[in-house]
C-alpha cells in the first residue's frame, strides 16, 4: 500500500484537525442554495443535489479501488492540510465544491439552447469548459501534494481519464438539465442522496470496506 494511502487512512474520519474555516464554506454553500430556491431555480437546486449525492457514491467506488488493490486509490486526499477526510479520496473540502458544482454548471448554462460560443453549442463549450477547469485545479492540487495520483495510468502527464471524468460529469448535467422534467430531476434528487447513505452503511459499517 502506498505511503499517501496509509496517510489517508489514518486520518479516515478522525475529528482531530477540523478546522473553523469549513463554517463559513458552509455558509457559503447553504447561501448559494437559499439563494436559488429564492429565485425558484429548481432545476440548479435539484441537480446541485443530485451531483452532490452522485459524487459520493463515485468517491465510495474510488475507495473500493483501495480495498480490493491493497495499493492505492485512483485519487487520494492524505489528509494533513485537510479539516476531515470522508473516504480516502475524499475530504470536506471537496464536498463543498461538488455540493456546489451542479448549480454553477446550470447557471452557466445560456437559455438559447441552440446558442454557439466560439462556433461551439454552448451544451458542449461550457460543461467542457469546466471540466477542463476542474482538471487544472486538481493537477494544481497534485503538484502541491494536496491530492495524490499513485496509479501510472491516472495521473500527470496521462490525465485523459481525468478529463474524460470531468468533462462527462457536467456534460451529462448539462444534458440532464435540457432533458429531465422536472418532476424526474425531483425523483433523482431524492433516490441518490437516498443510495448514497445506503451505499455508505454497507460500505463502511457492515462491510467495513472504505
């Protein structure tokens, strides 16, 4: 097992280091969310929700990865500089940002449809956009020693799976946006947070996996 992954798991869900500054990130994520339903946002409430949940269980499988490899996981997040590590890929920072990510994609999004930016519809530039974005903060992170990439194919320079990663994720809510009815995005906003605790407790304090 490498040695970031040891480091990830003894900080795993350990209190010891939470710091004060995830208060005002809180605050920051419950403003943004009280701030679109003010505005009856559904859709970005909804699918800020569903992203949010989606990503944990995508963070549940990254763990799994460690479990059944006995090396590392595809991404990993130490722990040392963090307030607290969920999963061994995943700490409350990044949480934050996800819990936020769905509804900055919808914002982003033009009403027009059909519009083309740079010659491209904005369904493709502006998800792609922010997917590539994601990919050159999370290489930052890397290069830092924030963030770790222990598998040869993951990883500086082969990052095409990580872009491929990103890019469907806010491609696949840009599309989700467009074509959900509503009364859907509700149903999903309800079944995946819904997994996603599921998934934990199996995962976690029966199986005793992640």
């Amino acid at each position: 097992m490498t040695e970031s992954s040891l480091q990830a798991l003894d900080v795993l869900r350990k209190t010891n280091n939470v710091q004060w500054y995830i208060v005002p990130l809180l605050v920051l994520v419950i403003y943004v969310y009280v701030n679109e339903i003010e505005k009856k946002n559904w859709s970005a409430v909804l699918l800020g929700i569903s992203a949010s949940a989606g990503e944990f269980i995508w963070e549940m499988f990254n763990a799994c990865v460690l479990h059944f490899s006995g090396h590392a996981p595809l991404w990993g997040t130490p722990g040392g500089n963090s307030s607290y590590v969920l999963y061994v890929g995943l700490n409350i920072e990044i949480i934050f940002f996800f819990a936020m990510a769905g509804v900055i994609l919808v914002k982003a999004l033009p009403a027009q449809r059909n519009l083309k930016i740079l010659g491209v519809p904005n369904r493709i530039f502006i998800p792609t956009c922010l997917g590539l974005l994601s990919v050159g903060v999370e290489t930052l992170l890397n290069r830092a020693g924030l963030l770790t990439w222990d598998w040869v194919w993951w990883g500086w320079p082969h990052v095409w799976l990580i872009i491929c990663a990103y890019c469907g994720f806010f491609l696949f809510l840009a599309w989700c946006h467009d074509h959900f009815s509503l009364r859907t995005k509700a149903y999903t906003a309800v079944l995946l947070p819904i997994a996603a605790i599921c998934c934990h407790i199996v995962l976690t304090d029966v199986l005793g996996w992640i």
